[in-house]
C-alpha cells in the first residue's frame, strides 16, 4: 500500500492506494475519519484485482486545501470530487464504497448518476430520503442526531471538539465502539491529530452546516438502478435499524447485510467479517 497525491477538482488528494488496473474501487470514509479507516480494505480490494484508493476528502487529513466557508461543502461539491478523482483514475469501472459522510456523497452520487458505477457499497448510513422520513416521525433518532444540530452554533463545536488534544475526537470512536480493542491509542492519535490540523476542525463540521444550510434532503430520489450492498453494524449509537427499513424503494438491487453487536465503525471495528462479506458479493454474479 502506498500513498500519493492526486490533483483533481482544485485539491491535492492524498491518496492510499493498492493494486492497479482499470478497475478502481473508490473508498470514501467520513466523519471525524480519514483515508486511514479503509487500512484494512485495501489489500483485500487489491487482491479481487480491484485498484483501490482511498482518499482523505474535502477538508480532511492530508488533502489540500481546506476551504473554511459552509458553501465549498454543499453536495453538489462533493459529487465533483468523486466524479473528478474517477476522471483522474482513468478507470474503465468503477466500484464505489462508503461509509458514514462518504455514504450520504455515495448515494446522492449514484442517484444522479454523475458517473457510471459497477457496484455501489454503503456501510452505516441509511438512504437519505429514508432517512429523512424516519427523523420527521422518531423522537428516539433525532435524540441520536443531536449533534447535526449542535454543529450548526459558530465556533462552539470546533473548540470543544479540539479540547484536551482533541479528546471529543478520541472519544467518538473509543465510547462508540463495542470492541474497543479496535481502537487502541495510535489509532485514535492519528485522528486526533488530523482533527488538530490547522483549519481541518472547522472543515469537517462544515460538512454538517452545508447539509442543513443547503438542505440536502430535499431534493428527488430516483431509483438507484446499481447493484448495491448495504453493511450494517446493528450497535450504532447515531442511527437506528428502523434507519434501514423501506430502502429497497429506493435501490432496486439490493443486498443487506447486518453485523450484530458492531458499532457504527462497521469496518474498522469488524474487518474479518466485513471483508469476507465484500469477498462473496464482489466476486458474485452482477
């Protein structure tokens, strides 16, 4: 595995990338992670003759610059810098895979079809308009959500996120987690120092803000034609299982695997499992 930078859209993406070929599987992680929650991905993608790359995105990690205003982390800011890192791949299919921040782009990304996917793979982060259906009708996820809301106050959230060596940071991924064996202190030092960047803190809240500011739901839905697979650990804290229910309206091939007793970080917490799912799907018939 190897790291390097990819100018596409205006950025300079620092990559991780395995294997090599036409076929590149794009890994788009979220909030508050990095390129570096795919680590255990990667070689398993290379080894299906997938080249894989993993991107710090808009905002975070290593990737430069990182724009301070709510508007250059609307959606449709996003989608650019998928399709433009595609583009750059010179990729003749592409499978695209997404947890959290990265899945909502994912979805959006193949509902407006910006460019042609093979696959489609989304861990832990239902379909948006699902999701907005089940937050208007359920006390118990917008208790979940709370802190969409939160991120909403200037400054507030970017100094209490950073506090104490980014110690909210460490905590989002050690109190979440269920097997916290997972996430031992180099791995929550590397987020914490990436959340310690100068201008990166208020970058990735701002994917919040734009979300809410520019009201990412309420747009159409078409229905998603991509084989997709969906990746549930079923013991995350931010969003509940009924989050799932009513998403084959949306995507019509659908494939649901669910991981009981996995937190929110499906793939870092249960890698084995994970890959072994990505394994039999990947390779099956289309």
């Amino acid at each position: 595995m190897t790291t390097r930078t990819v100018e596409a859209n205006g950025f300079r993406f620092a990559v991780d990338e395995a294997g090599e070929g036409d076929r590149l599987a794009l890994c788009l992680h979220g909030f508050p992670e990095s390129r570096f929650s795919w680590r255990h991905q990667l070689p398993l993608l290379a080894d299906l003759g997938y080249r894989a790359w993993a991107p710090d995105l808009r905002g975070y990690g290593d990737t430069e610059p990182k724009p301070q205003d709510v508007a250059s982390y609307r959606i449709e800011r996003l989608l650019e810098d998928v399709a433009a890192l595609i583009d750059a791949s010179g990729a003749r299919e592409v499978t695209l895979l997404a947890h959290d921040w990265g899945a909502l782009v994912a979805w959006t990304f193949a509902t407006q079809k910006v460019r042609l996917l093979e696959r489609l793979v989304i861990m832990n982060v239902p379909h948006p308009a699902v999701f907005g259906a089940v937050i208007k009708r359920s006390a118990a996820q917008r208790r979940r959500s709370w802190y969409v809301g939160f991120f909403q106050i200037p400054w507030l959230p970017e100094r209490m996120m950073t506090a104490g060596r980014a110690r909210a940071i460490r905590r989002a991924f050690h109190g979440m987690a269920i097997d916290k064996s997972r996430f031992p202190p180099a791995v929550l030092d590397h987020y914490a120092a990436n959340a310690l960047k100068p201008g990166a803190m208020r970058a990735m809240i701002n994917w919040y803000r734009a979300a809410v500011r520019y009201r990412l739901q309420d747009r159409d839905w078409p229905k998603i034609t991509t084989p997709t697979l969906i990746v549930w650990g079923e013991e995350d804290a931010a969003l509940g299982l009924e989050t799932l229910d009513g998403t084959d309206a949306y995507v019509e091939n659908l494939t649901i695997r669910r991981l009981p007793g996995v937190s929110h970080w499906v793939q870092q917490e249960a890698p084995e499992q994970v890959n072994a799912i990505l394994r039999e799907w990947l390779v099956g018939p289309r």
